[in-house]
C-alpha cells in the first residue's frame, strides 16, 4: 500500500468515527480488537445495504424466498458442515516476539511493501506462487517461500519462525446449565457462516413456500470468526454481519446457474453507480473444503484490491453431509419431465449456488468509495475546501436535511410541515442552527443528497432553494415538489 493511500485510508477510519458512522467496541476500556458498534449514521447506512440486498434478492426474484436462523445450531451441524475439521488457517508463528501470523497474511503484507516500491511484477509472482503452495496444503513450500523472501515480524523484525500449523476460527462456548462428566456434550459454536442456517432448513422451506428447483434461500445475519490477524478497520472483523442466498439447482445444471450468479451479483454492484473498473474477480486455485468452483468479487480498495463477495458453487456436499449425520433425507421431488428419458426427473440432493457478501465489507467499499476531499474555486478567487461523501443516494443515511434560513418570521414552522410531509417516506434531517454554509457542510460530510432552504420568498411563492450534494449546485422549485424529487432518486 503506497503511503498516500494508506493516509486516505486512515483519513477514512477518522471521519467514520468523527461523524458517528462506526466506532471500536467498548472504547472506554481501549476497546477489543477486531470488534466495531456502528453509530448513528452508520446503522442507517448499514441497513440501507442491507435492505437494497435484500430487496434485490427477495422482491425482485419470485424465486426466492428469506429466513432469519439462530446463530446458535446443534453442534453436529458443524461437524457435518466441515467447519470442526477443516475450518481453519496455516499459521505461522515468529519465536522472538511470539506473534502469530495467519501465513497469507504475512506473504501478501510482504507483496504490499513490494508494490509500494514499484515492484508488482515480483509481487504478483508471489502470490501466484503462495496460492499454488496454498491449494496443495504444502507448509513445507510456504515455509521455504517465507525463508527464501526474508519476511520479517513486524514486531521482532526477526525471521525466526517456528512450522505451519493449523488454527480452528470457530468460537466455543457452553450451552445451558447442565453438569456433565464430558465438558464437549454442552459445547455450542458461534456460526462462522450464515449459510448452515439455510441448509438444516432446506427441506422446511422448500414445502412451507412451496418452492420449485431451481430456487434460493437468502438471509442476513451475524457471523463469528476468531481471526488471528484482524486489522484494517472494519474488513476484517471477529463480529461481522453475512448476506448470503443459496440457491438450489438440478445437478448437472450448476455450472451453468454459477456463470448467472457470478454476473448477476457484479451487475448488483455496478447498478450501486460505482465505476465498474473498481471491482474485479477473482477465481480461486485454493478451494474451500466445500467448494467446486468458487471466485470472489473483489474491489479496489485504498489498501488494494480486496475480496468483497464469494460466488461458489458448492455441489451437493452440505446437503449431502446433513443427511449423512442427521439421517434425514434431504432429497428433493422433481416432478417436470427430463426430455431425455421422457420420464420425471425424480428424487435427488439439489446441487448448490451461494453468493456470500459481508456486510461490513461491502460497508468498507460504500464509505471508500464515497469520500472526497474536494478544493472549491470561490467567485473572490480564494479557495474552500470540504469532505463529501458521494454516498448513492438510496444507502444514503439522510436523504434530505430542511433548513428554515432563520429561525423567526414564520420560516421553521413551514420547514416544520415539509418535515412532517417527508419523514413517512424517507429519513429526513432538520436543523435550525449557524450558517447556511456550515450546515451544508455536516450534511455533505454524512452524505446527505438533498439540503432544502425555506427562506422570505417561500412565503411569497411557495418555492425553496434545493442544494445537491454532488454538483454544490442550487436551483429554486416548488415546496411540493420536493418530495417527488427526493423519491424518484431513492427508489
Ligand atoms: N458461506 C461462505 C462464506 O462464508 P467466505 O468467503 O468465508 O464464504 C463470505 O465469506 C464473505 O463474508 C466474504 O467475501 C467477506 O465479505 C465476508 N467476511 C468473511 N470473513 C470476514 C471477516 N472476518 N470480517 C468481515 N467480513 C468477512
């Protein structure tokens, strides 16, 4: 990460925090580490993500339906899944300063000063080298490569690293109250995905909501990692929020639905009105435990191109698994005709499509995204200066600020009508206090789209002035026009 970047990057975090979007947990007490609590502006952002996905997913395709699973499941589920045996990292640890390193993280750390002096070419041969390694589980090989580059702790400065081991990510805590000679019987694990939810439920929902394959699953909801190297703000989180669909498809035709889902969810990006040439994909050589075909949706962040979403094609393995363990069937009824045979395509394990999107990653890119640092030519010659961000206006925390321009001559009680107009529609914001100027500045630094002035003449002709965020530009319509303006840059 070049050193303007990483500057950018911190300029973020600090207005993320000055203006009430996201905060570290439990501050008071120098917080815990990887854990945020968003605040005021940025739970509206967050649920503003959130329901965009959910409408998308839900509204916009008859063939999927939600669920919203606990995060606690029977412990067996995690067996089945895969995650107690294979849910885990190489880990590396440095024997001076005794600090643990997940083993990517250190190589890719080392690509990064790499690129920082101009030096991606041998960058990108690492990481193919490091991926290669990875996907034949060959700690030897990483091992070597760390040796061979002289990757160094960034504590120790030392290159004295002890082997590759595996760590399990899953959280571990007891359930109930009841006694037992074996402490495992009341062990309970903290979802690492929200997938599972989905999965134990596949038979439930496709009979309550009489779904037809091919059809999907989709849910939010907090998932728990007990990531060894979590930095970088809010993208690599130990308390983070899914947005995950599985969808249930005939085996055979898997290949096909993932060449869909993998366009489909880029296309959920861009129609976001963020520049295409910022999000690329990614197609994994290390697969998950489960995964046939995967790749992520990556976007280029102030700290590089980064993983924001994963498309995986995950055969019929948890469905499968579940039977296996719970002894249920989870077989599916296919009554239309397979031209083929002539005959009903019958019973069989659904293959599976899933789209997995973080939450608060998908937060990281909307806020990167957005801020701008902006000189302003003034008339007088002089320069001003202002943060905006150019947030869409439907994930917009605030979609309309009213400002009467004084706070006599009648001018807040008509804003006051207009606010109670448009706050059933969409989150509005009214401010009496300092200077026009001054207040389209707090508005433009939490990305509200629209400022609205009530002044002298609202009362001679019922117009206001309407100020937009991206432009700065100002144009006079009539009060009851505004609400139409807002909502059809909303919907
Ligand atoms: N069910 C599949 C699954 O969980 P994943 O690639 O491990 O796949 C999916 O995670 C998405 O969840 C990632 O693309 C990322 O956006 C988000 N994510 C994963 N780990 C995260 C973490 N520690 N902090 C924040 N977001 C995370």
């Amino acid at each position: 990460m070049s050193t303007n970047n990483e500057t950018t990057f911190q300029q973020i975090i600090a207005h993320a925090k000055e203006y009430g979007f996201v905060f570290q947990s439990s501050e008071i007490y120098d917080g815990l580490s990887a854990v945020y609590d968003y605040g005021p502006f940025g739970c509206e952002l967050k649920k503003n993500i959130r329901d965009y996905w959910w409408k998308s997913m839900t509204q916009l395709h008859e063939n999927i339906v939600g669920i919203d699973a606990a995060i606690f499941m029977h412990p067996t589920t995690w067996k089945a899944s895969g995650h107690v045996d294979n849910f885990s990292d190489p880990m590396i640890d440095n024997k001076d300063s005794k600090k643990r390193y997940r083993v990517d993280h250190l190589i890719e750390g080392f690509v990064d000063t790499l690129n920082a002096k101009g030096e991606n070419q041998k960058g990108e041969e690492l990481i193919a080298a490091m991926e290669q390694l990875l996907a034949k589980d060959d700690f030897a090989g990483l091992k070597e490569l760390i040796y061979e580059h002289k990757m160094s702790c960034s504590v120790s400065g030392t290159c004295n690293w002890t082997d590759i081991r595996q760590f399990n990510l899953m959280f571990k805590t007891e359930f109930g109250a009841v006694a037992s000679d074996n402490p495992d019987d009341n062990i309970v694990y903290l979802r690492p995905e929200t997938a599972q939810g989905i999965f134990v439920n596949f038979l439930n929902v496709q009979k309550t909501a009489r779904m037809k394959i091919p059809f999907g699953i989709a849910q939010t909801g907090k998932a728990f990692r007990n990531e060894i190297v979590a930095r970088q703000f809010i993208f690599r989180m130990r308390e983070f929020e899914q947005m995950e669909m599985q969808f249930f498809v005939r085996p055979g035709t898997e290949g096909e639905w993932y060449k869909v889902w993998k366009e489909e969810r880029l296309n959920w990006h861009k129609s976001l009105g963020i520049p295409a040439e910022k999000y690329r994909y990614h197609d994994h050589v290390k697969l998950a435990h489960y995964a046939k075909e995967a790749c992520d949706i990556e976007f280029e962040f102030p700290i590089g191109f980064k993983e924001v979403e994963g498309i995986h094609s995950r055969s019929d393995f948890d469905l499968t698994q579940h039977q296996l363990y719970s002894k249920k069937k989870q077989n599916y009824y296919d009554a239309d005709i397979d031209p083929a045979t002539g005959k009903p395509y019958g019973n069989y394990i659904p293959y599976v499509i899933e789209t997995s999107i973080g939450l608060d990653r998908m937060f990281l890119l909307v806020l990167c995204s957005a801020y701008k640092e902006e000189t302003i030519a003034k008339e007088d010659g002089s320069t001003d200066s202002r943060v905006v961000l150019n947030i869409p206006a439907k994930l917009a925390p605030n979609k309309l600020a009213i400002f009467p321009l004084t706070k006599k001559d009648g001018l807040p009680e008509i804003a006051e009508k207009l606010m109670s107009e448009c706050k059933p529609l969409f989150r509005c914001f009214y401010e009496e206090k300092d200077a026009i100027g001054k207040r389209y500045r707090r508005q433009d630094a939490i990305g509200t789209p629209f400022c609205v002035t009530i002044d002298h003449q609202t009362i001679e002709d019922g117009t206001v002035t309407v100020r937009h965020r991206d432009t700065m530009t100002q144009e006079r319509i009539p009060m009851d026009k505004v609400k139409e303006l807002v909502l059809n840059a909303i919907v």
